[in-house]
C-alpha cells in the first residue's frame, strides 16, 4: 500500500487513480507507470538527479509539478550489474557469438551435409 501524495490516504499500489480525491497516480492511466508528484509550492526538478546532471529532456523542466522520469538525488544510485554483459573467456565469447549468429551456423551445416551428400 502506498500513500496518495495529494489526501495521504492508503492506495492500492497499482491503482491509477486515487479513490478519495480521485487524483491520478499512474502515467496515461497504465498501472506500470509510476507518476511522480510534488508536493506543496516546490518543483520535482529542485531534488532530481537528471535535472543536477542536465540529462533532462522534460518541457516542464525546471518547473515540472508531475514526472515519469524523477529520481531523487539523495537516493543512492543503483547498483551495477553483477555480471559482465560480454564474457572475457574465449568459450564465453564463441557461446555469445554462436547465439548471435545462428542462421549464418545453420546455413554453413546445410552446405556441410549438401557436399557430404554430392560426394558420396
């Protein structure tokens, strides 16, 4: 259960819009989409991480009220990826690069079987 930032009544956490003051809670009415709101007379751009490193690409910027993107600055960041994305073995690579390339395999063992055959 979440809090609605506008009656700070208890709210479903996939509940678009709120049932006491009817204010909405998710992004084009999609239960994913989080939609950050500021509270009282300041702005989401004053404690946003992409507004402090100019990475913001929001119209409302630096006076947006309502966010999809917001992320706190004073939140830690998230962690990194505990697993590499390309692996730094050889078998590793030549297993990443077989499923990345499956057709070009399939159709060098079609040939394979088609000399096979014509030479028997």
């Amino acid at each position: 259960m979440t809090t609605c930032p506008r009656c700070h009544q208890s709210v479903d956490a996939k509940a678009v819009r709120c049932p006491h003051c009817f204010a909405v809670l998710k992004a084009y009415g999609h239960p994913g989409i989080p939609l950050y709101q500021a509270t009282g007379k300041t702005f989401l751009c004053d404690s946003c991480r992409y507004h402090e490193d100019d990475t913001c690409t929001f119209p409302q910027r630096p006076y947006a009220k309502t966010c999809t993107m917001y992320r706190d600055k004073s939140e830690p960041v998230e962690a990194e990826l505990k697993f590499p994305l390309y692996p730094s073995d050889m078998w590793g690579r030549f297993k990443t690069w077989c499923r990345t390339n499956k057709g070009l395999l399939l159709l060098i063992g079609l040939i394979g079987i088609s000399i096979l055959v014509a030479i028997r």
